[in-house]
C-alpha cells in the first residue's frame, strides 16, 4: 500500500509541476529573473542558472518536452509492438518469428546508441529521438502480447468465439487484448520511467528538443559546465527527474502485485 | 554438446552479420546520398561526383554491401571522414582501450557488490535490513547514470578534490586508472541494484526449495547453508546475467563517458553521429552489436554446459 501512495505522490509531484507549469510559471522560463548562479531563495526556490534564469520555472516548463516525447514513444512503441505480438502470437509459424527475431535484433543496441542511428538519418531533433524511444520500446510489448497471444489461443473461450465464427481481428482486440491488458499496463509503466530517463539522457547529450526551449537532460549538461561555481543548478532538475521514475517504477510494482495474483509477490 | 555448440554458434553469426547488413543498409543506403553529406550542400557538381566516385555510389547498393562486408570480415572498416587518413579499426581501437576496462570495472564493482547485498537481502527476508536493501536497489534503478555522474563530480572532485575531474591522459599516464575510477563507479551503481535484486529474488526462490529444507534439517549453520548450497545454484543466471551487463555496457557507457569527458568509444559514435562520419558510426554499431551478440551466445553454451536440460534439442 505504501508503495502505491509514495509511487503516485512521487510521481504525482513532478507531474504536477510539469501541468501546472503549462499554465503558469513562477519566471519567465527563458528570461533573466535574477543574478547568475544564485542560491535557492523564497524568488527562487531552486535558485538560478548561469545566466540568471529561474530554475524552478525552467524545471517546470522543461519536463513538458520530457513527458511529451516518453509519452509519445511509449504510445508509438507500445501500440506497435502490442499488435505485432498478437498477430505473431496468433499465426505462429516463420513469419512470425522472424518479426519477433528483427524486434529482438534491435535490442542489440543500447537505446542511446540507437538515437544516435537515428540522429543522423532524422537529424538530431525530436523526430529522431521520439522514433528511436519508440523502437526502444516496442520489442518489450511484442514479446509480452506474443506470448500471452501464444497461450490464449487455445484456451476454450478463444476456441468458443472462434466456432460461433469470430474471425481473427475480433477475437485479437475483442479476447485476447482485454485478457493482456494488465501485463501490457505493467509494462507501460515501467517503459514510461525509462523513456522518461533514456530521453533526459539524449537531451544532455543534446539530441532532441533544440535550445533555447528547456529540457531536464540540457539543463544539467549547462548546470555541469558551471559545476565549480554553483552546484544547485545541477541538483534540483536531476532530482525531480529521478522522483517522477521512482514514483512510476514504485507504480509498476504496486499494479504488478495486484493485477497479476499469479505472480507471487516476493515477501 | 557439439551438436548444441555449433547450432548457438551458427546462429550468432548469423545474427550478427544480419544486424551489420541491417545497420550498413539503414545508415548508407536508404538515406540515400551519402555523397552530399560528405561535401556539404554548397559544393561544385565536379567535386560531388568525385565524391560519389570515391564513395562508389555510382555502383548498385548490393554491391557496395557485399563489398563492405567482405571487408568488415578482413578486419578493414574504411576510412573515417572527420579523422581522414585514420582507419576506422583504429580508432575503435583506440576507443576500446578506454571503454574496455571501464566497462569491465563497472560490471565486476556490480557482481561484487550487488550479489553481497542481495544475499545480505535474501538471508533476511522480509526484515527491516531487507526492505531497506529492496529500496535502496529502487534508488539506484531510478537515478539517471549522468546525473550520478554529476553529483559524484561534485562530491569527489569539487568539494573533496580527491579524484581527477574530466578526461583520461592515456595509459602510459601516472595514475591513470584514478580516471576511470568515478566513471566507473557511475556505471555500476544502478547496475549494483539490478545484480541485488536479481541475486535476491533467484535465492528467494531457491531458498524455498527442499534440498535447503534438508541442508538446514541436518544442523548446517545457516551461512553454509546459504553460500554453499543456495548461491551455488544461483551462480548459473548471475554469471550469465554479469556476460549481459558487460556488453552493453561497450555501448551503453556512452553517456557516462560524455559526463567525464573520456576518449572511448561513445566519445567516437558521439562525434560520428553529429558530424555525420558514416563509416566511422557504422564500425561503433557493428561492433556494439557483435559485442553484445557474442557475449549473449557465451552465456546461453554457459547455461547450456552447466545445465544439460537446455541442450536437449
């Protein structure tokens, strides 16, 4: 139980930062608001960067790009793999696995190494980025429908539906998906928190949502080069980063343990 | 055993030299002209057909790849456009020397640690230790890698001046190794919860098991009971596990390496991707790729040998 409120408090936190920061901003998130590298303060909870900009306000409009492309990603792969793995689990046989095997391949490289593929036959902006999270992500829902697809298929309500004349595309999204749908959230969580830390990772690397928009990755790279002057520019966007994964991570425990009795839950 | 060898031993090649097709056939033929990026849009018709030329674009893409890849086999990756005149072999070469201990370092520090803590962890299941451990391990899972880099910057090199900041002065250098001590330590911290959740949950699993049930019921004291007949059975996925965790870490370090400025190998697929030096990124993910497809094919003939079910055909 804990481990649900701390998870959506966690989470919840950050998030809430990131919607209210669609609305309304502390500062200007690109304007000067103060003296560079100030110290957190009541003006600026977070303090300021290097050139003087509120921290706090560019955390908030800066988690919008993060969420917005994790979000995006997750979806693409998510869907994408999802139906792959169902029709692969449905109609076994070479075809099938050899989708599977291509999806598989692509976990061979680490995803940073895969934006970096991709950087350069989409340019290093968001659509690179945005796809290669998403190739990232797809394999891990393809197996997951693939195989829970592979057992369902012979259970009776399948067998029942088929008979009454169901044709595949029925009993895929209208049997088999609904019977997948908690191990599928499950794996969304968990793909979210990763997204969320693979594109702040291809941020600092400065792949992704160009300047002079914010993003959490950039604005630690920036507060890094300054590291020796002031270190809590580089501090508060990394923690509210890793507060939003460990809330979502600590979600996809909780949702794990109850949606899934079967999976005895280590004590 | 043969039999088995050869088949896992098969399919990695095969593997891998789909992934390298794949990788040559993603970054140089469907982008289409490699030749225009090469000399930029601004430059004369003569010296883009000279480019071309040289690129031997002019020749069908099937050619080109069977071209390279009979090259790639020899050992010869071409020639890089940022660094010109280096072989791009070399370069990966000079990148390993780097990335090579470093991720070696990282994933033993994360063996060690992390297979302690998890035993410390499965030994008091469900206890206070225990559940601080698990969410310890949910920290460590949770912290962006550069971000520990920064924050270990500070600490140790800011604030303490204990260790170098940024940059490697090469082997030869005094000291060196000092440099690749906080990166390494970056690197396997997250990897230090994943080995500790991994080693507690397998352990958990053996621990309910009945040949403990009779070690215990014969009087051995718990710790034997523990590391001589529970963690020898768990050993098989841990080391299989460790094989995994260095190879992608070859390619996976990158990051990392940006955060301490050190001249491996994703400081090179870094500086390929940005500048555009095809055959330079083209080598880094060959050989990522053949790194992690060679190490899994070792820990699968590794199961395969300690455990005769698997190589049951």
């Amino acid at each position: 139980m804990s481990r649900l409120v701390l998870g959506l408090g966690l989470t919840g936190l950050g998030l809430l930062l990131v919607v209210l920061g669609a609305f309304w901003l502390p500062h200007e998130a690109e304007a000067l608001s103060g003296p560079p590298l100030a110290p957190p303060s009541w003006a600026h909870p977070f303090g300021t960067d290097w050139f003087g900009r509120d921290v706090l306000s560019r955390v908030m409009a800066g988690g919008r790009a993060s969420w917005a492309v994790a979000t995006l990603a997750l979806a693409a792969g998510g869907t994408l793999g999802t139906l792959l793995g169902l029709v692969a689990g449905y109609f076994p046989g070479l075809g099938a696995s050899l989708l599977l095997r291509a999806a598989d391949a692509l976990l061979a490289f680490p995803p940073v190494l895969l934006a970096l593929l991709l950087a350069v036959l989409l340019g290093p902006g968001v659509p690179g980025v945005a796809v290669a999270l998403a190739l990232f992500n797809l394999p891990y829902f393809a197996r997951l429908a693939h195989a829970g697809t592979l057992e369902l298929r012979t259970r009776e309500f399948v067998l029942a539906a088929r008979s009454l004349g169901a044709g595949p595309g029925h009993i895929l999204l209208r049997h088999a998906l609904p019977n997948l749908a908690s191990p599928l959230l499950v794996q969304a969580t968990f793909s979210l928190a990763t997204s969320l830390l693979a594109e702040a990772a291809l941020s600092y690397l400065g792949l992704g949502v160009p300047p002079p928009h914010p993003t959490w990755g950039r604005m630690l790279g920036e507060a890094q080069t300054h590291l020796f002057r002031s270190p809590w520019p580089a501090v508060f966007p990394g923690l509210v980063l890793t507060g939003s994964v460990l809330g979502l991570n600590l979600l996809g425990d909780f949702l794990r343990d109850r949606l899934d009795p079967r999976l005895r839950r280590l004590p | 055993m043969l039999r088995f060898l050869l088949i896992r031993t098969a399919a990695m090649v095969a593997t891998g030299l789909v992934v390298a097709m794949a990788a040559f056939i993603g970054l140089t033929v469907i982008p289409g002209d490699a030749a225009r990026l090469m000399v930029g849009p601004e430059a004369t018709p003569e010296r883009y057909e000279a480019a071309r030329r040289a690129l031997g674009l002019d020749r069908p893409w099937h050619a080109r790849l069977a071209d390279w890849l009979g090259r790639a086999l020899r050992g010869d990756l071409g020639t890089s456009w940022r660094y010109p005149g280096w072989p791009v072999a070399a370069l990966l070469g000079q990148g390993l020397q780097v990335t090579f201990p470093l991720a070696l370092l990282a994933t033993l520090l994360a063996f060690l640690l992390g297979g302690l803590l998890g035993v410390a962890s499965a030994a008091r299941l469900g206890q206070p230790q225990d559940l601080l451990l698990s969410g310890l391990a949910q920290l460590g899972l949770a912290l962006p890698e550069f971000w520990l880099g920064i924050l270990f910057l500070l600490v140790f090199s800011v604030r303490l001046q204990l260790l170098p900041a940024t940059g490697f002065p090469g082997w030869e250098a005094e000291r060196a190794w000092a440099h690749l001590l906080l990166p390494g330590l970056t690197l396997a911290l997250p990897r230090v919860a994943y080995f500790a959740r991994l080693t507690r949950a397998v352990l958990a699993d053996l621990l309910a098991l009945e040949f403990v049930r009779t070690a215990r019921a014969k009087g051995l004291p718990e710790g034997r009971v523990l590391f001589w007949h529970a963690l020898r059975n768990a050993l098989l996925p841990l080391t299989a596990a460790l094989g995994l965790t260095f190879g992608r870490l070859l390619g996976g370090a990158l990051v990392v390496e940006r955060v301490f400025s050190l001249p491996g190998l994703g400081k090179y697929a870094l500086e390929a991707a940005l500048g555009r030096d095809l055959p330079l990124l083209l080598g880094v993910a060959v050989l990522v790729a053949a790194a992690v497809t060679a190490v899994s094919t070792a820990a699968e003939i590794l199961y395969g040998f300690l455990d005769p079910r698997i190589r049951a055909p």
